[in-house]
C-alpha cells in the first residue's frame, strides 16, 4: 500500500511536470517569436509619428501655460497684459498699413469694431458661463464706464476729423497722465515721484516723435493742408482736450469695475453694448456709408477681433496693476508704429530717434521696477 501510494504520488508529481512544461515552452515562444516575426519592422516607422504628436502636444502645452501665466499666474501679469495691448493695437496699425486699399469712414469703421467686440465679448461671458453684469453697484460702475469710454472715442474721432493728426494724437496721448492723477482721488492709489518720472519721460518721447506740432504749419492746418480758422480750431481743441479727461475717468472706472465684477471682459461687453448702436446711428446721420468689398471686409473682421483682444488684455492689466504703471505701458505703442515707419520709410530723423529712446527706456523701466507690494 506505501509502494503504491509512494508510486501514484510519484506518477502524479510526473504528471503535474510534464503538464507544466508546454505553458513554459509556449511562453517561451511567446516571447521570441515577435523577436524573430517580419512585422515587427513597422514598429519603427510608427515611433516618429508618435514623436512628433508628442512635440504637438507638448508645444500646445506650453504655449496654454504661457497663456495662463501671462493671464494670471504672474506678478507681472498686470504689466504683460498691458504689454500684449499695446502689441495688439501696434499689429493693427501695421495691417492698416499694409492693407488698407478702400477708404471706408471712419465711423463705420469705429461701429464694425464695436459691433464685433460686442459679439465676441457676449460669447466670452457665455463660454465660461460668466454673468453679463453684477450687482447693482457693479451696474453703475459698468453705465459710468461705457458712458465715458463713449465720450473718449467720439472725442478722439472728432478731433481726427478737425484737427492735424499729430495734434489729435498727442492730445489722446495725455490720457495716461490724467489717469495716473486721477486714480489718486477715484482709486486711492499713491502716485509715486518713478511712476510719475515715468510717464513724463514717455510723454516727452511722444513730443519729439510728433514735434511738427510746434511748427506754425502743425498749428494752423490739417493734414490735408485746408487751413482751421478761429473759433473753429479752438471748438476742436477745446473737444481734444476734453477726450483724455474721459478717456481717464474711463480708465480709473475699467479698474474699479473690473475689481468689482472680477471678470474684465464685463467692462469691454458694457462699452460695446453703448458704442455699438451710437456709433452706427452717427455713421448713417453724418457720413456716406461704403459697402466694404472682400477684401476691406476681412480686413474690417481681423481688426475688430485684434481690437477686442486688445481691450480684453488692456482691461485685465488695469484689474491686476496700479493704474500709473499700466498706462505707462500704453507708450510702447507709439514707440512701435515710429520704429515701423523707419522701417518702410528708411529715414530716421535724430529727433524721434531719441524719443523712441526716452519711451523705450521709460518702458523698461516701468517692467524692471515691476508691481509695488501694495498692489492687490
């Protein structure tokens, strides 16, 4: 009996070996034969093409995370949106440049874009399920926003029509000093003696790069050289003068209602929502409209949708920074169109050679010194 029970047990041990030995073989095979198998050359023709969606991936990750820093995830968000302003509006004057071929009136051209700021700052707020406007209190900062705004740009657009172009643009150029003062009684906010160096020495930069202002010609005619005569010149210079102290109290109100709202895009839906229709029923009352061709039309979408990127980042800067700095940062746009011009003109007066310097410098500055520790 012990035999035969040592014998089964020792025929059952033989059997439990032969029975595991063919999985071993075939795992075994199973790991040599794709060593061996002809298929396996394809494998390397697949890895560039993974290699290259990966370095797809990768790139579209980074540059979202550059996105999000500059948006926010930064100190210096405030004055980088501000920067991406200026850019936004520089590249604009480029194309118009480049390509402006058909005339189109100006308050046409002032309603397309306020017409596509509006839509696209409407589909923004719904995108990211965002309230179209606040609390009461935020309303009212929204009303005094867009009503100021409004009065800024009509403004800047009768002083173009009925002042020389370097005049009316100097005189829009004033706006960030009357905002920095300003938002010293409106905000609160400390008007350091750099900031305010700052801004001086990029106005005095302005002043050179459009120095025909101080000639008698700059004074006493247009740019089409029909003469402004008396009580006219000054109705019009009064009008300019009055365009930077809204466009101040705009930017001080594109502060605190962003602040308020926690949502910039807020301010730049409220303005396009009050410009819009003004500025389409002073188009049809007062100018001749022009039905755009193809090219002036595309032209016309490019523009307003670098317009609401600009006021979307310039709107974001002022809700993240101090006022003074940030509007500092709107002088690198002049500095960048006088640059540009040298570069299809290819002359360089010493003058505005030194301006571009001055604003450069006072930009650099501006970045270098960086947000105050105050600064929410």
């Amino acid at each position: 009996m012990a035999s035969d029970k040592i014998h089964s047990e020792t025929d059952h041990l033989v059997e439990l070996i032969v029975r595991d030995e063919p999985p071993t073989m075939s795992d075994a095979d199973q790991i040599v034969k794709p060593k061996i198998n002809i298929f396996t050359i394809s494998y390397p023709r697949r890895k560039p093409s993974e290699q290259v969606n990966k370095l797809h991936e990768s790139d579209a990750s980074s540059i979202s995370q550059s996105i999000i820093w500059i948006w926010g995830g930064s100190r210096y968000s405030g004055l980088l949106c501000a920067s991406l302003s200026s850019i936004f509006y520089f590249a604009m004057e480029v194309l118009m440049d480049i390509f402006s071929a058909q005339s189109i009136p100006i308050l046409e051209m002032a309603f397309s874009r306020c017409t596509i700021i509006t839509i696209l700052s409407y589909l923004w707020l719904r995108r990211n399920d965002q309230p179209m406007f606040g609390q009461t209190h935020v309303n009212k900062l929204l009303v005094a926003r867009a009503l100021s705004g409004l009065i800024s740009l009509m403004g800047f657009i009768y002083s173009i029509q009925s002042l020389p172009l370097s005049q009316a643009i100097v005189l829009s150029f004033i706006t960030p000093i009357l905002a920095s003062v300003m938002a010293r009684f409106i905000s609160h906010e400390k008007l350091k003696f750099s900031d305010f160096g700052g801004l001086a020495c990029s106005f005095l930069g302005v002043l050179l790069l459009f120095q025909e202002i101080f000639t008698s010609q700059g004074l006493t005619e247009d740019e089409n050289g029909i003469t402004i005569l008396g009580s006219h010149r000054m109705y019009a210079i009064l009008i300019g003068v009055l365009t930077p102290i809204a466009g101040g109290i705009s930017f001080c109100l594109i502060r605190a209602s962003a602040k308020a709202s926690d949502q910039p895009v807020v301010t730049v839906l409220s303005f396009g929502m009050l410009a819009c229709p003004v500025t389409g029923i002073c188009s049809v009352v007062f100018e001749t409209l022009v039905l755009p061709n193809l090219r002036s039309f595309i032209l016309m979408l490019v523009l307003g949708l670098l317009a609401f990127l600009a006021e979307v980042c310039w709107a974001r800067g002022l809700q993240l920074e101090k006022t003074s700095k940030v509007c500092n940062i709107i002088y690198m746009e002049a500095a960048l169109v006088q640059i540009w011009h040298f570069g299809i003109l290819r002359v360089a007066p010493y003058g505005q050679i030194i301006g571009i310097i001055l604003i450069l410098i006072s930009q650099c500055w501006t970045l270098y010194v960086g947000p105050d520790t105050e600064t929410e």
